[in-house]
C-alpha cells in the first residue's frame, strides 16, 4: 500500500462543535496531521454532546480522532499561534469574523507569517453581509436554506433534523475547499482564504428549486415522506410491526414495483409513464404498495423486492445499523482501542474505500490538552517556557 493520500499535510484546527472540526476530521482520516487547539479553561463545546461514559463524551471520540490536541489561548497566545501557523499548511476556524482581526491574527496576517497558508473560515452566515456578525448554528441554515420548510407532514410545522445535518454537508465542503484550494497553492505556491458559510452547502443541496422557483414560480409543499418527482415512494409498515422505505425514481424500478404487489394494471394507466404525473396519485400508490407490505413480513418483504429487483430498504434504528449485513461487508463500523475508556470504541470508518491509499482510524479523541507539551516542543518551546505559559493561564 502507498503512504495515505495526505500524508505530509500538516492542519492546524481552531474550531468547535461540529463543522469545522469535522472538516478537520475528514482529512486526518486520510493521512493529514492534524493538531485540534482548544481554550485551556473551556474545551470543545462537542465534548459535552451526546451520550457520555464515565464522564467522558462519547461523540468526541469520533470528531477528535486522528488529531493531536493541545490547549492554548489565542487570545493572550499569539505569538505561540503564529508560530503554529508557520509550521502547518492549512487552517481551520470557526470563531465569528472580525474575532481572529481583533486579536491581531487576522488572515493579512496569517499569511504574511506563511503564504503557503490555506485558511478555512467556517462560520453561520460568511464574512461578509448584514449577518455576518451574528452568532449562528447548523439548525439556523436547516431553517434558512429552505430544508425545514419542505420537511414534515403537509399538514404539519417545518421540521429540524435531530442531528447535525447542516454542519455535516458544510464539513464535507469544507473539506472538498481545502483540498481544491492545495491543489491551486501546488500550482501558484500562495496560500488563499476560503470563505465557508454553513447556510449555503445545504442550500445546494435541495436540488433546483431556485431555478423552479425563478422560471415557474413554484414553491416545493411540504410532502411528508412523499415526493413530487415520483411514486409511490414512501415508508410503509410490515406485518410484524416493522417500516421499510420504498422508492421509484426510475421508470422500471416502479414498474417493477407495481407489478409485485399485484397491480400490473397501473403500468397501462396514462399517468403512469412519468414520475411527476405518478407522484400526482401517490393516495393510489401508497395503498396498492402499503397494503401489500402490511400483509407480510420484513423478511417476506425484503425477499420478494429483492427477487423483483425493486427498490427497498429496511429503516434501521441505530440497532438495525450495527447488525446489518450490507454495512459489516462494507467495514462501515470499525473498533478503535482506546486507553480512556479502557477498551475498544465502535464508531463510523472513513467515508469511502481506496485500493491502493486507504484511509484509517489510527486513534480516538483523546483528552483535552493530552498534546500540549509535544505540539509546543516541536515549534521550539522550551520547558521552561511551557511551564510559564501554563501559570499564565496561557496554555
């Protein structure tokens, strides 16, 4: 196997909670060195998230993989970041603009330290705008990018996802950025700022409703778990008290469907030959389909749609997930020792397989602060120095 894909590249992360420091975790995954700074007195808000173990938050242990962590405030440490920041190609923070300016390391003077610098700044609302000052989170860009107001029941409030959904999307861009922007500094051999705005990667997303809504002026309803583009596609309950999820986005995959719950006379209707006209009768649909799946088993279900070739899926809990035989024969969930906890962390892989540069999992997160002394030593600080650094509340 060769070295990992981004073995070499060196980032500094300066970021909280869930998008930046998941960017940042997106490239340790394969290879990147990555050091997470946080406040010496207040670790990572995302330490406190979730489900915890013995006072130990278990969600960190996913975020903060494959990262050094060190502690140091920027505040009252600037010569310490500046130093850090010579010594590391790419930059990611998240504090809101004109925080980093105010302590004197705005990106002017970032890259007068190192031009070679990629600065990631990844904020609610950008660095520019009559928002752009105001603090913000990923449930802020659901609401704002028009997610919530198409997700729910037609008779129902918008509806927020019960996860990070936004700050997830934007951690992918995010990392997508910098890596396009390395790409551009191995061509020019300047560094660049990325201007990173949570509300805007979900916002493209959602598909082509600003061209709709600007050629037609239609407004996408709110449709439960229906579409308007085909049908029937929707959840429906099994025998046995459990849901699969059905969908028909092409023309033979519901042609196929129709036809296994016994009514191959809808493939004859007119309707029938176009998802958007389909979705139109989606009442006639979700009963000839639900009525169907009610009368058997998830097994029964899964085998005849399987033997059909149509398209269905089981809804997994997350118990669902850790015994499914798709997701084990992908590798999806891997066990990472970890001394913290005493034992082995289950947790996702890296997001996708490479044959010849795999990414990996080589540790967990780790405490706050458990590389301080290395992370300092190596851009020259001395023991001495540490130890005052750390009287003065500095580190």
């Amino acid at each position: 196997m060769r070295a990992a894909p981004l073995e070499g590249v060196k980032v500094l992360e300066a970021a909280t909670l869930f998008a930046g420091p998941l960017a940042a975790t997106f490239l340790g995954d394969f290879g990147a060195d990555v050091t997470k700074i946080e406040h010496p007195s207040r670790p990572d808000a995302a330490r406190g998230h979730g489900t915890s173990k013995d006072g130990v938050g278990l969600w960190f242990k996913t975020l903060g993989r494959n990262k050094r962590l060190a502690t140091l405030d920027l505040s009252q440490g600037r010569e310490v970041f500046l130093e850090l920041v010579r010594a590391n190609d790419v930059l990611v923070e998240n504090f809101r603009p004109g925080t980093l300016e105010r302590w004197g390391l705005g990106p002017d003077v970032l890259l007068e330290s190192n031009p070679r610098l990629v600065i990631a700044r990844v904020t609610a609302f950008g660095q520019v705008g009559p928002w752009s000052s105001r603090p913000g989170f990923g449930s802020l860009a659901e609401a704002m990018s028009g997610f919530a107001a198409v997700t729910g029941e037609p008779d129902g409030p918008p509806t927020l996802p019960p996860f990070g959904l936004a700050d997830g999307i934007t951690a992918l861009a995010t990392a997508y950025a910098v890596l396009v922007a390395l790409r551009e500094r191995d061509r020019s051999g300047a560094g660049q700022v990325i201007d990173m705005a949570i509300i805007e990667p979900i916002l493209m997303m959602l598909g082509g409703q600003i061209t709709a809504y600007q050629q037609t002026g239609y407004v996408q309803p709110r449709l439960g778990n229906r579409s308007s583009n085909n049908a029937p596609r929707n959840v429906y309950q099994t025998a046995d008290g459990r849901w699969v999820a059905v969908s028909t986005s092409s023309q033979s995959i519901a042609e196929r469907v129709v036809t296994l719950v016994g009514r191959p006379d809808l493939v004859a209707q007119p309707w029938f030959g176009t998802g958007r006209e389909r979705a139109e009768h989606a009442d006639e649909l979700d009963d000839a389909v639900g009525s169907w799946i009610g009368e058997r088993s998830l097994d029964e279900v899964m085998l005849a749609f399987e033997k059909a070739e149509a398209a269905v899926g089981p809804v997994h809990d997350i118990r669902g997930i850790m015994t499914d035989p798709q997701y084990a024969a992908l590798n999806t969930i891997v066990e990472v020792d970890d001394d913290e906890l005493g034992g082995p962390v289950q947790m996702q892989n890296v997001l996708f397989r490479l044959s010849e540069s795999p990414g990996s999992i080589r540790w967990a997160g780790r405490p706050h602060g458990a590389d301080t002394d290395a992370v300092l030593a190596e851009i020259g600080v001395t023991p001495e120095q540490l130890a005052a650094l750390r009287d003065a509340g500095v580190v």
